[in-house]
C-alpha cells in the first residue's frame, strides 16, 4: 500500500501541530518522568499522602449528604431501562453544589479538593454510571476546568457562578472525522471583518452532555499564521453559548451503556462568537485542550476503582453463596484465584487513583503523566475485573437486574456494569494514546538533549558545544543506571514483606531508563513507530508506578492499625504479580515477533485472508 506525497505532507502537519501544542514545560518534579530516567522519587511517593483532616471531614460530610441524596431519589437501572436521568435528580445535584466542586468559593462553588473532589465522583460511579458522567463531563473536562486554569477575571466571574448554580457545560472537541488526532480537525472560525466576533462552524461529535449545556467549550481552527515563511495552523478554544443563533444538536448519540447520558452531534453555523470568548489565547485552543484532559483524567480513576469496589463486594457474596460440586464457587482455584487477583488489584487501583490526586492537591509536582497512567492502568484494570464479575456470577452476569428480580432473584446489574464500563478505556484519551502519550512524555528529557543535535537548524559551533554537553550528561548519567547500591537502604522503613518488591522497583527503574536508552540508541527516530516496544516500556513503568503507590499506602494503612496486615497481604499479592509482568515485558522488550505480526496484518488488512470470513453473512 503506497503512501502518498499529500499524505505524507498531512500527517507531518498533524504530528507538528501535536508538538507544537505539547505541554512542553517541566516547571516541577514529575515521580513518572524521573521513574523513567531511572531516578525513583520515593520522596514524593513515601510516606503515602493523606487527607488532611479537616480535608476528610468536608469530603465526609459532603459524601454522606450525596449518598442519602442518591438512594432516596436515583433508580439507576431505570435510567439504564428509560435512558433518561429525572430532572429532579439533575436540579437536586445542583442544589447540592455538585455542579460547582472545583469551582473557588469566590465565584460561588464548593472548591473542593481534588481528593475530595474524587471521593464525590468515586460515590456517585459506584451508584451510576450515567450520573457520574453527567458531572465528570461537566467539570473535569467541561468549561470549569479550563476557565480555572485559563480563564480571564472577566470570563470566570460571567460564567463561573452560572455553573456553580447548577447551569451545565461540555467539552467539544471530537468530530466525525477526527478523534485521537484532533489536530485534523475542520471546525472553522474565521473572525468578522470589525474583528470584535468570530463566526464558528462545523460539526462536533460525541459531545457528552451537549444536548443539555448552556455553555460549551468549542475547539476550532482560526486562520493561520506564518510562521518562519510557513503556514502553520491554528487552533483556538471558544466559549460558546447554545441559545446563541446557529447552535443545533443534529443527533442526540446513544450507546451499548451510559444510557442516560446526553451526548450528541453538534451543529454550528456561522455562530457568532465575541472575541472576549476566545480561552487562552488565539491559537492555543489545542494546547488548552491536551492540558485540560491532562488534568481531567484524574476523576476517570476514581470513579472506574468504585465499580471495581462494587463488583467485589458482589462477587464476595456470589462466591459464597453459591454452591456448586459440592462447595462455594469461590472456593473452587480458578475462583479464587479471580478473586484474589481482583481484590489486590481493586487495591493497586484505589492506591494509585489516591496517589495521583493528592500530587494535584500538592501543586508542587507536574501530574500530567501521573494522571495519564492512572488513568490507563485504573480503566485496563477495571475491564478485567468487571469481566470476571460477570463470569463469576454466571448466567447470572448476563442476565439483566429487571429480569433477574422478575424472577425473583435479586436485581444484581453486573450486566449493566459491564455496559457502562466498556467506553472508559476509550474516552478521554484511549488506552493506545494514553500509551504514546507517556512514551513521548518519558523520551522527553533524551529528544531535548538530542534533537537539536540532529537539526539542521542548529549552527556547527552550537552543535559542537551541545554535542560536549551531551557526551558530558550521559558519561555521567549512563554507569549510574547499573549500580543497586541505594536499594536495600531504601527497603528499610517497609514491612518485611514487602521489603523484596521495594528492591525490584529501584533494580527495575534503572533498568528501564537503560533499556528505553537502547531502544533510543537502536532505533533513533524510528522509535516513535515501535509502538509495541514503547508500549512495553509504558506498560513496565505504570506497573512500576502502582507498586510504589501500593507499597507505600500498605506502610501508612498498617502504621495506623498495626494489628491488621491484611493491606500487606494485597500489596504483596498485587506485587508478586506485577514483577511476573514487568519481568516478561522486559523479556520480550528486544526479543519479539512484533515486525512479523505487523507483516501479517497489513496482509489482513490488503484483504489476504479473506478467505476466513466465508460462510458468514457479512457485515454490511
Ligand atoms: C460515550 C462517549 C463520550 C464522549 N465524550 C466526548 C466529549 O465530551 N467531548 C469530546 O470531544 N469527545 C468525546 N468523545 C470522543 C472520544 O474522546 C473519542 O471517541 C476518542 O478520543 C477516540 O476517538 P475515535 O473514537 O475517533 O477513535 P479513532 O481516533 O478513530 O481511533 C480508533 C482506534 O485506533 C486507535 N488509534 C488511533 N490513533 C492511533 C495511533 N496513532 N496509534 C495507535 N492507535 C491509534 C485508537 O486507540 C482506537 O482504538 C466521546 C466518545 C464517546 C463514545
């Protein structure tokens, strides 16, 4: 299959506009990006953070008041059955504040903390889906967010209070032709011949709560810019209004789960938007984009580690209850070891999902690549273990609540469950994106160190003295990445247990900053299309990352209640398994099929194995 010149050029065009929009600043420690370079910040990560407790006691007492709220007007499995969330439910979350959670008090909102902010989000989750979207849409990635992070005096005292009030916002960013990429992307806005408005036009999809906002945040492409004699194109982030003139929902979206969500197609046309509307700056609209789902992942761990919290409280039950062959099922091995995978793992999950939160309540530290593998391991993890709910259970898994307590049974919605969860592994960045995202992320501090180097617009003498630097950094850097000295020091403070696994995360994160060395070495710029070796090396470093979170937290959890080691005992399990992993991902690292496997699916691709699909009716 040819690639040709014009698609060549496009897809250069696109990686250059993801570049430019690139966070590209470290102003603070990241614990990822130096796990990466081999250097494991247990500082940041050891003690484990905890709520402070005046912190707790906000989060507590809101909590109780959701959860009453929840139970006494929210029938989740007739909003899965009618597709509708009551607007009673929608108007009483309102008056809760939960339209305002990170808003300040200043404008009106609760101004919680991230953790705390979680905490409603992960209750909400382990209740309904649907609900939990329709505020995570709203505020993790909807117009608060950015407008907090960007917004002028001006705009957030317009608009913030109106959100805190309980008005509904969303976040546009997809369209039908563009999605992981969305540098592609056609919406227009091209500003009016006074300057004072621009006029916006185009199509976005998918826009969770869109049909209900009052308020989007629109990404559109404004005229380019030259640029050192270049094109280079330009994306900005509007604030848009829905009663204004030329704002339609075309097509209101529904799905396998989430049925009561509101997400739709949006239509603009010539929508005339004030320039005082533009958030961040022309041309920036990108950038604000990746930065606010950079920080917005953060909720989609809380709320996937409460449906994990469900399903063992349902399987524990299940396992028990039910007797088969003459014993519980979760007596049975391949039961029991579901069961323990889940638990421990249910524990990786909630260690992590916490971990991350409070680096963003500390706002010393940079939580993008944090957030990005919580949300990454967090929603695989979650997957797995809905899955072997619904097997545990049975028949009963995928029966539905209604028809399980029709027959007298109790309405277990395992089924709904898995439905729900299945999009969180693609929304907000899918798992492969989140993948590349963190590679590019963990090459960052080599490619600023070398890419210069290879440019051709780097002068000779600049090139000489960078290439001195570089010779300099990695004579020193490089012999570190072998010696363990450090390693049994480290373990000290931890129970003995768990002392093993501390000295095979330092070992393994010089290892990996070595091994992501060679690969760089090996493959140069070819690297950014070995997606399976990077992979393997993200998959490494977030397994890395969870053991360090569960390590950590079993130490605070078994220091405020000695008598109890049973956060040991799931540290050391979810550990043990992890090494496994780490272990076969460096294996297979350098020693792969992988170049064989992707031959044989371009062969798929071109159509070379039709021959498979006979005696089907096909799909049309
Ligand atoms: C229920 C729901 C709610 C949503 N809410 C919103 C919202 O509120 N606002 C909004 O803007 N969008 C929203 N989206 C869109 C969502 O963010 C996108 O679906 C997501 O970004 C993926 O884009 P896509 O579906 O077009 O997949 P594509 O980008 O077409 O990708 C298809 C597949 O290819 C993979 N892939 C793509 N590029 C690469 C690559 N370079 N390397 C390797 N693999 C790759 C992807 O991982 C995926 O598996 C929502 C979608 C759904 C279904």
């Amino acid at each position: 299959m040819a690639i040709s010149d014009q698609e060549i050029r496009k897809k250069q065009t696109t990686l250059e506009v993801a570049e430019e929009a690139r966070e590209k600043e470290w102003r603070f420690p990241s614990f990822v990006g130096d796990l990466f370079l081999g250097r494991l910040r247990w500082d940041l990560a050891f003690p484990y953070p905890e709520q402070s407790a005046a912190d707790r006691k906000v989060g507590d007492e809101l909590c109780a008041k959701v959860a009453r709220f929840l139970k006494e007007n929210l029938d989740p499995d007739e909003v899965d059955r009618t597709g509708e969330l009551p607007q009673k439910v929608i108007d009483g979350l309102a008056k809760l504040g939960l339209f305002g959670m990170k808003i300040p008090a200043d404008y009106g909102g609760l101004h919680l903390s991230q953790v705390n902010y979680n905490r409603v989000l992960h209750l909400v989750a382990s209740y309904c889906g649907s609900t939990a979207v329709l505020l995570s849409a709203h505020q993790s990635i909807g117009v608060p967010q950015p407008l907090i992070l960007f917004g002028t005096e001006e705009q957030k005292r317009k608009y913030l209070p109106r959100f805190a009030r309980g008005e509904i916002s969303a976040f546009a960013l997809t369209e039908p032709d563009v999605g992981s990429d969305p540098a592609n992307m056609t919406t227009t806005a091209a500003p009016t011949e006074d300057g004072n408005h621009y006029l916006l036009s185009g199509e976005k999809l998918w826009c969770t709560n869109g049909p209900i906002a009052g308020v989007i945040v629109v990404m559109a492409q404004t005229p380019p810019k030259i640029a050192k004699g270049r094109e280079k194109k330009q994306i900005t982030a509007f604030i848009v209004e829905t009663t204004w003139p030329g704002v339609e929902v075309v097509h209101r979206c529904r799905f396998m789960g989430l049925n009561g969500i509101q997400n739709g197609l949006l239509r603009f046309q010539n929508v005339k938007v004030p320039k005082e509307n533009i958030l961040l700056g022309l041309g920036q609209g990108l950038k604000l984009a990746l930065i606010t789902l950079n920080t917005g992942r953060l909720a989609m761990p809380a709320a996937v580690t409460a449906g994990a919290k469900w399903c063992l409280a349902v399987t524990r039950k299940w396992a028990n209850e039910r007797v088969q062959w003459g014993a519980p099922v979760g007596h049975h091995e391949a039961i029991a070891a579901k069961i323990a995978q889940m638990t421990s793992t249910t524990y990786a999950m909630e260690s992590v999902t916490w971990l991350a939160a409070a680096f963003a309540d500390r706002k010393d530290v940079d939580i993008r690549l944090e957030a990005a593998m919580a949300k990454l391991f967090c929603t695989e993890a979650s997957w797995r273990i809905i899955d072997a709910t619904v097997q545990i259970r049975g028949g009963r898994g995928y029966e539905t609540a209604g028809s399980l307590e029709a027959r007298g049974e109790k309405g277990i919605p395992a089924e709904r469950f898995m439905r729900d969860s299945r999009i969180n592994t693609i929304i907000e960045g899918t798992s492969q994106i989140m993948r590349l995202f963190i590679a590019r992320e963990a090459l960052d501090p080599h490619a600023r160190r070398i890419l210069p180097l290879l440019s051709p617009e780097t002068s000779l003498t600049s090139k000489w003295k960078l290439a001195f630097g570089l010779v300099l950094f990695y004579a020193a850097w490089y012999p570190k990445q072998w010696f363990f000295w450090s390693d049994r020091k480290m373990a000290g403070p931890f129970p003995s247990k768990l002392k093993r696994h501390v000295i095979f995360i330092n070992k393994m994160s010089r290892r990996l900053a070595r091994d992501l060395f060679h690969a760089m070495m090996i493959h140069q710029r070819g690297l950014e299309k070995k997606q399976r070796l990077l992979g393997r090396i993200v998959n490494i470093g977030t397994d890395l990352f969870a053991m360090v979170a569960s390590c950590s937290r079993a130490c605070l959890l078994v220091s405020k209640n000695p008598s109890d080691e049973t956060p040991i005992d799931l540290a050391d399990l979810f550990c043990r398994d992890a090494q496994r992993r780490v272990n076969g991902h460096f294996h297979t690292l350098f020693r792969n099929h992988d170049a064989y496997a992707y031959r044989i699916a371009r062969k798929a691709l071109e159509g070379r194995y039709n021959w498979l699909e006979q005696g089907i009716i096909p799909p049309t």
